[in-house]
C-alpha cells in the first residue's frame, strides 16, 4: 500500500524551525559585531537574535520530544542520535584542546614581553622579567594565583560527586526506580549550580584580571569556558528532570537522559584537566592569593 512505512527510520515532516533557527544566529553574530564596534542599534539586533534562538530551542527540542515519546525513535534512529552525540562531544573535546594548546605553548615556551597601550596608540613593549636574558616563567614575577587546593580542590570534588549521582540517576533509570532516577537528577543539578556560584565567587576574589597576561588570559578563557559548559550542562539536566516529572524516559528508550549525562561526565573530565594543567601546573611556584 502506498505511503506504508517499512523502514527503522524516522523521516521528519517540513519543519520552518531549522530556518528560523539560521537567520536567528545570523541576527546574533551580526548583533554582537554591532556591539563591538559601539555601533547603532546593536542592542536590537542582538535581542532579536537571542529572541530568535531561545524560540528556535523551545520549538525544536519539544519536537523532538514528541518525535521520541510518540514512537518514532526506533533502535535504529536512538542508534544514529548516539552517533551525533558522540561527535558533538568529540567536537568540544577539540575545542578545549585548543585552549590547552595556546595554555600549554605559553607555559613550556613563555615570552618575557608585555605589551601595553597609551592613550593616544602608541604601543610599547617590556619586560615582565627584569633584565634581558633573565630566565621567563609563565606567571609573571610577583604575581599572585589562587591556592589551587582551596576553592578550586572543592569544586574539583563537588564535581567527582556529581558525576556519581548523575551515575546513580541512570542505574536508578535502567532498573525502574524512577524515585532514584529524581533524586539523583536532583542532586546532580543542585552540586553543579553550587560549582557555578563557587565558580562566580572565585573569580571574584581572584588576584588578577583578564587580559593582563598571557596566564590571565589562558586562565579565564579555559575556565570560563567550561563554566559555560557547566551551565549548559545543568540546563541540559533541569530539561531531563522535567521530563521524568511528566514520566518520560523508560529502561528501553532514554537516550534524552543518557545525552545529558555524557555530556555532564565529559565536563568532569575536562575540568580534572583543567584543575592540574592551570591550577596545579601552571601556577605552581607562584605566591599564593
């Protein structure tokens, strides 16, 4: 019979989203290029495109929601969704290997140069380590890091911790005990936004500031953006939480649930890399804040 579906595969209707969604980004960067250049009007292009992007976020995940609890997420199709999620993640991973990179080139091969600014343009270069020739380290004489075995050791274990209830969120699932399933999403979600505000407070308190060396620089851009993927992240969980509220997810089919918690364990172990490479490593030797 014509239109008889006998395939494993999901065949998604005409959907405007994946359009709105474009020209939503393309309003974003064009906003945010604006806002650099303290051009007119940039607030306005900028808030429609957040606008755009948050709409297109909403409207497309939930159907995708429908999409899964309606059926239509096969073995098949769960199968090729861990493929994509597996790249995705592969894909982060490179990008923080990129900042590992320009941290790692800047330590092991560090320039005794800083260059400033006046007012009128003219730019000058010293020295950040005395006389020529003196031997160059990655932090600049004198200056003070933060005690990689105070703040940053908490959230390291705040972190561990996480990555076990989020565990037992999912063993909890996989037997049934949809009463440990939220509970350990609870949980999950509680010690990452306790990890956010120590995060917060910490650069806060933190004896240096962004853009005023190359280990400043290195320091924020690598943990700032991993906050931003622990934020995502715990967005990522709140979503599955509210999902198991309404009683989705099954032993069978979850793949919603296991994306958020490859995702949630992949935070964890880039930042046990970024607690030994940048606090440990990087500041070690350096006078304590």
């Amino acid at each position: 019979m014509a239109g008889t579906k006998n395939h494993d595969y999901h065949i998604l209707e005409p959907d405007i989203w994946p359009l709105i969604g474009s020209l939503s980004a393309l309003t974003f960067t064009t906003g945010m290029v604006l806002m650099m250049h303290d051009m007119a009007a940039w607030a306005i292009v900028l808030g429609l495109g957040i606008a755009g992007l948050i709409a297109t976020f909403f409207s497309w995940f939930a159907n995708i929601v429908r999409e899964a609890e309606g059926g239509d997420h096969t073995p098949v199709v769960q199968l090729h969704m861990r493929y994509g999620m597996i790249l995705f993640i592969a894909s982060e991973v490179m990008f923080f290997v990129g900042w590992f990179w320009a941290f790692f080139d800047f330590a092991l091969f560090p320039t005794p140069l800083e260059v400033s600014y006046l007012d009128d343009g003219t730019q000058i270069t010293t020295s950040l380590f005395g006389e020529a020739g003196a031997a160059a380290t990655f932090v600049p004489a004198g200056m003070e890091v933060l005690d990689a075995f105070s703040l940053p050791l908490l959230n390291t274990l705040i972190l561990l911790c996480s990555g076990t209830t989020v565990t037992w969120a999912h063993h909890s699932l996989i037997h049934g005990d949809r009463d440990g399933l939220k509970k350990g999403l609870m949980a999950t979600i509680a010690l990452g936004a306790v990890f956010t505000a120590i995060q917060a407070y910490e650069y806060a308190i933190a004896p240096f500031a962004f853009g005023q060396n190359t280990y400043s620089s290195a320091f924020y851009m690598a943990t700032g953006f991993h906050g931003f993927h622990v934020l995502v992240g715990t967005i990522f969980l709140i979503v599955c939480l509210g999902r198991a509220m309404k009683g989705h997810f099954t032993p069978r089919q979850h793949f919603g649930f296991e994306a958020a918690a490859w995702y949630w364990h992949f935070v964890d172990v880039v930042w046990l890399f970024l607690f030994i490479a940048i606090y440990i490593w990087g500041g070690w030797g350096a006078p304590i804040h």
